[in-house]
C-alpha cells in the first residue's frame, strides 16, 4: 500500500510480528505489523518515526522505559487498528497515539487515576454535563470513601462495593424527590438481600415499608429462597381487603396478631394442613369472650365460657365415670387401673380409700371442714379429677340411702304399734329426700 501526500508518495512495508519487532529497520514511514506474536519491544534504533497499521490480532506489552503505551496497559490489537510511533535518542519508543479500526476507546491500566476536586470530576454523557448518564462528584476535600465495580466470571455476579480508609463503611443508593428505587425489575431471578448462613440481620429504617405483589408466594421466607416456605404471605386474591396485623410491645405485655380489614367486623382462620393439629401455648392461655367448638346452637355465652356441639374426650377415649366407691363397698377390693380403680394425685400415687364411713362420720367431717370426705382427697385435680370425686361422694350418698331404705322397709314390716308416730314420719323424710336427688 502506498500514501500520496501533495507531490509525495509513501509506501507500506510489511514487517512480521515477533517479540522484537524492529520496525526501523523498514525503510519507509508506513509500516504494517502482520502475525499474531506478541510484541514485547520495536527495537532500540533512536530518533525514528513510524506510522503502524496491524493486520491481525495480537498483543502489545507496555514497558515503563523501552515500550511505553497509551495508558500504561498492554494493547490487543485487531486488524486495521492504527497507531505513531516514535523513539527517544537512547532508542526507547513511546506509542503517542493508538486508533482502534471499530472507534472503541483503549483499556486503561489498573494503576490509571483520573485527579480531580471537581463536582463532576468523571462525567459521561451524550450531552456531557447536561443530565450525563454518570457523574462522579469529587468536591469534598476529605473525602476517603468511594466505589468500585469488580467484573465476575460469567454467571457469578458483578460486585458493586465500598472503598474506605475506615473499617466499617455505610452505603447509600438514593433516588430523587419522590422516585423510586427498582432493584430485579428486568431479571426473573429473586433478589438476595444480606449475608448467607448466620450474617447480620437486615434493618429498614423507614416508617412504612410495603411490599406490593398479585403473586400467591408474595413474601416467601425459607431456607433456599424457594418453596417449601417456613411463612409465605398469598395475594394472589385481587379484590382482598382483609389481612393480618403483627404488633410488638413491651417485655411482658403480649404480642397482638389480629385482623385487619375494611370491614367492621372480620373473622381470622388460623388452619392446619390435612390432618394436622394446631397447638395454641406450652403455658397458660388467656381466652378473652369465650370459646365456640363445632357449631353449637347459640354464640359466645360470655367471657370465660365454653359452647360445644361435641362431647369431650379425655386422652382420646370416651369420658367413663368412676366406679370404685360402688366395688370397694360390694366386693372389697378395687381393680388395678380402668373405671374401677382409685384416682392418682398429682405425683402419680394412688389416693388411699378406706370404705365407706357412717353416716354419723360424715356428719361429723363436713361439720368440722364443711366439705365432703371425698373431696379433699384431689385438691389440686382438675375438672375431670374434681368431677369423679362429685361421682364418687354421690356414690356414697346412694349407698347410705340404700342402708337407709333397709331399715325403712324393716320398721314397715314391725307390728304397727312400732310404726305409729315416728316411723311412718322417718318414712316420709326419707322419700322427700330421694326426690330430692338427682
């Protein structure tokens, strides 16, 4: 290839690629570089200028002293890219100028820094400062914090991160006025938000945080990022204006989860998953109106209270009454365990049952502990164990009106003289209190 410059004619040497590639050894000012080798000096002849074109792809090693480039970096070259040449009078060459053939600009050494105490010390733009796609404000004279972006491998993410000279170092990604801030709008994978495994917690110092999603996984919380979730919030449902409400308190003064809802009143399902329970407190539970089990007639009967259209069960068996007063007194013994054994008090023992006492005995204990023998016997039992103490004295009432009615059918059967006055009147008490009982 040849250049007419006016009434002079320049013509293009070849000249191979190899890691000294004397480019003054050709005669003219053109020179075109072909091969692949890597190119590590133009050779130490001094004082020489040289207009270079490559015709492939290869690389150019930066030396500070004999093979200085433009930035301070290696060069890739690629066919048709341009650059000047010229060497010192010691035979170092210096690149002043290098023209990439497809316009793109160099790569700039790690080491290049660009210095400036400027508001818009870096700026790129299409209109340069006027509403630039990037600006890097540098104004702040002691200012030691900082950005910086580290390229990944491919599918391992880019890095966007902080320099400081301090350990520690916040981060703030701000919108402005009143836009907004979009982080995965484009990408269709989730957006992973702090540390994996044990790293710190995540805080939102914002007085409203609100999480807007027509997804049935709105929020998903679990150990992978993917279903099964550990708590998953639905808002697939369009028209929904019902929801549940979390409010903290102080240490002792419970925490609130409750309804919310355009409406005045709205109930709150709480469901297992097929035949799964639900298991409310390890302690006490405080139960504010009451509590409706099944689908009795009727609502809350009042605070404290308890509808059911059921019966109830005690460790999965139907409720029996106890029987052993009654087989203690006919046979003498009571069984081991069933309904025909002795209650046990709280420690697991058995309660000690000597028989029925006499109708004067139990005058003489409800008179001194107003109460009944049987009853003192579970003091701490509940409703089950206080109800079979009440079945079991009941039990007893009957037998000493079972004695009671021997003697009554006895005096009936004596001459008459002997049921004239006080028997017939013992009689007719008697049979007032049978009716009187349950």
């Amino acid at each position: 290839m040849s250049v007419t410059l006016g009434f002079a004619t320049f013509t293009e040497t070849d000249v191979a690629s190899a890691a000294t590639c004397n480019i003054a050894a050709a005669a003219t000012l053109l020179v075109r570089i072909t091969g692949t080798t890597t190119i590590t000096s133009f050779g130490t002849t001094a004082k020489r200028l040289r207009l270079i074109r490559f015709a492939g792809a290869l690389t150019l090693t930066h030396n500070a002293t004999s093979l200085i480039l433009p930035g301070g970096a290696n060069i890739l070259t690629a066919a048709g890219d341009t650059a000047t040449a010229a060497s010192d009078a010691s035979g170092n060459w210096r690149v002043t100028s290098y023209q990439r053939a497809d316009g793109s600009a160099l790569t700039l050494a790690s080491s290049s820094v660009i210095q400036s105490s400027s508001s818009a010390a870096f700026v790129v733009g299409r209109q340069g400062l006027t509403n630039p796609g990037l600006q890097v404000d540098d104004s702040i004279a002691s200012c030691v914090t900082g950005l910086y972006l580290q390229p990944q491998a491919a599918g391992n993410a880019m890095v966007l991160g902080v320099t400081s000279s301090a350990t520690n170092e916040g981060l703030q990604v701000n919108a402005k006025g009143s836009g907004g801030i979009s982080l995965g709008n484009v990408s269709s994978s989730p957006i992973a938000l702090g540390q994996s495994g044990s790293g710190p917690p995540i805080t939102l110092l914002t007085s409203n945080v609100a999480v807007v999603s027509n997804g049935a996984a709105a929020i998903g919380i679990s150990r992978t990022g993917n279903a099964p979730f550990m708590l998953q919030v639905d808002c697939a449902t369009a028209s929904a204006a019902t929801g549940v409400k979390i409010t903290g308190a102080a240490a002792g003064s419970r925490v609130v989860l409750a309804a919310i809802s355009s409406g005045t009143d709205e109930g709150l399902d709480i469901n297992a998953k097929g035949a799964g329970t639900i298991q409310l407190g390890s302690a006490a539970m405080s139960i504010g109106s009451g509590v409706i089990v099944g689908a009795p007639t009727g609502s809350f009967k009042g605070a404290g209270t308890v509808n059911h259209a059921g019966d109830i069960y005690k460790n999965n068996t139907a409720y029996t009454n106890p029987k052993w007063v009654l087989k203690q007194h006919y046979a003498g013994e009571v069984d081991a365990d069933g309904p025909y054994a002795l209650p046990t008090d709280a420690r697991g023992r058995k309660i000690a049952y000597c028989g029925l006492r006499s109708i004067e005995e139990t005058e003489a204990f409800a008179r001194e502990n107003h109460d009944l023998p049987l009853m003192t016997l579970l003091p701490e039992a509940g409703a089950f164990g206080r109800g079979d103490l009440v079945l079991a004295s009941l039990e007893e009432a009957y037998l000493h009106i079972f004695e009671l009615n021997r003697r009554v059918a006895m005096l009936e059967a004596a001459p008459s003289r002997l049921r004239i006055g006080g028997a017939s009147r013992l009689q007719r008490f008697l049979q007032a209190m049978i009716a009187l009982l349950p």
